[in-house]
C-alpha cells in the first residue's frame, strides 16, 4: 500500500510502498477511503506534541471500509463504513476510565500518533474504537466528523446547558461544525476570526453565525461562553472579557502558543477556564446520532494522498476554508 509517513519532526511526510498492515486478534482492517486533515497532525509533524511513536502515520479522522476482521471481532461486518477517530485505545481500568472519563486515560493510544493512521491505503484498529457511520454524506464530508465534530462536540457540551450566546475563535473546521449544532440547538453563535480574514468571517455567516469579526474587537453583545479553537494564547484573555459572570471559556485545541498575563478581574465573578482533552466513544454516540438529524453538513477541499504535505501546508497557512481531507 501507499502511505505517507513522518519519519522525523519538522521533516516533511515522506510517500512509502509497505505490506498493507493485518489485523491482529480484537482489530479490523480498514480501507481508507478518506482521511481529514486536523490541526493536531500539525503539531506532530512539528514536534509541539512529544509523544508521537516514530516512524508514525498520521491521520485520525478516518472513513473507509472494513476489508479484513481479527480474530474475535462481531461487532462489524466486512464491507460496513466505519470512522476511526483519535482515541485508538484505552486500558479500561484506570481511575479514569472506570470513572467513564476515557478521555483522560493514564495509558491511552492514539491514532495518527502512537498508533499508525489514516494517511495510507489500509489501516488497522482495534474494533471497540471504531464507529459505524451513519448519514447519506460522503465518505470525504464525514471524515472531519471524526475529530473535528467529536472534539468540536464535546467543547460545545462542556459550554453548560444555558449557553445562548456563544462566542467561537478560530473559525475553521470544528467551528463550522460546531456553529451547525449550536444553531440547530438554538443557539447565537458569535464568530472571532484573525484580524481581516474577510473569508472567515464570511464562511463563519454562511454557516448560521449571527455575527462575525475580528478578533482583537470586542464582542458586540455579552457572551454565555465561548470555545477557542485557534492555538493562540493571547485569545483565553480575550474570551475572559467577552463572557458574562459564571460564563465558561473552552480551549478545544490540543496545543496553545503561551497565555499572556491579565488581571485577576477578568476572571472574577466566578469565570471559568478550561481545556477540553480528546473524546470518549459515548461523545461519538451522540455526536453520530446528532449529525445526521440537523442534518450536518461539511465544508471540505479533498487532496491526493501524495499530497499530504500540500494539504498541512495549506491548513498552516490559514487559507483553508473548512477541513482538508486525503484521498488514496
Ligand atoms: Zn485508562
Ligand atoms: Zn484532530
């Protein structure tokens, strides 16, 4: 199979011919039919993330076709859909995953990052970590669900249930996703963009925000809460100053550039930081349930796999419009 590998951080992916992997007992295998590219690929590709296993393929937001079972595997059928996303494995008897925060795992495997991913022709994963997919959207529009939707989910669920007002920074993936749910659940989604990125802010309207703007603007009314999915650091101040007393403000990214000092006043009145870490299978549940009944839809840019390290460029670079995702 073809696959594109990293080798080395801050080197870019390299295109290798290998055996397509076999499933061992408990693990399917999958042909890739599409695979999302997400912010957090960067970061492994750069290194920000310490963690990876290399040589490693990367790519955690994958669709395809089971083509192979393990031994042991009934849950699926050769031929189903199914999405692999980031949680790959849990161990299932920490404190954290008894307590059914799975997300939090004190010996979890990622995929894309220790567990080779998406990026490539086939891969393999353990069954109990996939999911079917359901909803008439392509194989390549659902492939941002898979983290993109899941972490934009469950950021939007740890808002509080009387979030009506909701500010978004960073308006690319996840966001567009996340706007869709909130709208769909009724709510005002307020969207912060870079300075003058005029095609955000015009994405960010297109997808249901009720307003649009830079974000070094104050917020045009008082916020509920607000989720930052940019990387930036200097942004958690900013959202501090846009939500109301008790408002909560959720950083949905897996790496940020450093917070900048504030005063204590911007937090006072029982305001709220925090950071949303990775996903539990019951947050796929609902997410897969939800999805198709609002119904969502994603707005994707489909590269050739080869062109793997085209794609991150261009989500680096910040003039993607919605999720990059990897054909094979
Ligand atoms: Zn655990
Ligand atoms: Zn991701």
């Amino acid at each position: 199979m073809k696959a594109m590998v990293l080798e080395k951080t801050g080197q870019a992916l390299q295109l290798v011919q290998r055996p397509a992997p076999l499933p061992d007992a408990g693990q399917v295998q999958v042909k890739v039919s599409a695979c999302g590219v997400c912010r957090t690929d960067l970061h492994v590709v750069d290194g920000d993330l310490s963690e990876a296993r290399l040589p490693i393929i990367p790519g955690h937001e994958i669709v395809g076709t089971i083509s192979l079972l393990g031994e042991g595997v009934d849950n699926f059928q050769v031929g189903e859909r199914v999405g692999i996303p980031w949680l790959g494995y849990s161990c299932g008897c920490c404190r954290y995953c008894e307590s059914g925060a799975e997300n939090l795992c004190d010996e979890p495997g990622f995929t894309g990052y220790q567990i080779d991913g998406g990026y490539a022709e086939f891969t393999v994963a353990d069954a109990r970590f996939c999911f079917a997919l359901p909803g008439s959207q392509s194989d390549a529009e659902s492939a941002p669900w898979l983290c993109a939707g899941l972490i934009g989910y469950r950021s939007l669920m740890m808002t509080g249930e009387d979030c009506q007002r909701l500010g978004i920074y960073g308006f690319g993936a996840a966001a567009h996703i996340v706007a869709q749910i909130a709208r769909y659940q009724q709510r005002e989604v307020y969207a912060f963009t870079s300075p003058g990125d005029i095609a955000a802010q015009k994405f960010a309207l297109e997808m249901g925000a009720s307003w649009a703007g830079d974000s070094d603007r104050a917020a045009p009314c008082e916020l509920d809460a607000a989720i930052i999915f940019a990387p930036v650091g200097h942004l958690i101040p900013a959202a501090l100053r846009a939500v109301r007393k008790g408002g909560i403000v959720v950083c949905g990214g897996i790496h940020m550039s450093d917070i900048p000092s504030f005063p204590y006043h911007i937090l006072w009145g029982e305001r709220v930081i925090r950071s949303v870490a990775n996903l539990t299978r019951q947050d796929a549940q609902e997410f897969l349930e939800l999805a198709p009944l609002i119904p969502l839809k994603t707005r994707i840019k489909e590269f050739p796999l080869e062109q793997a390290n085209e794609a991150l460029h261009a989500l680096r670079s910040g003039k993607l419009t919605g999720a990059a995702v990897l054909r094979p």
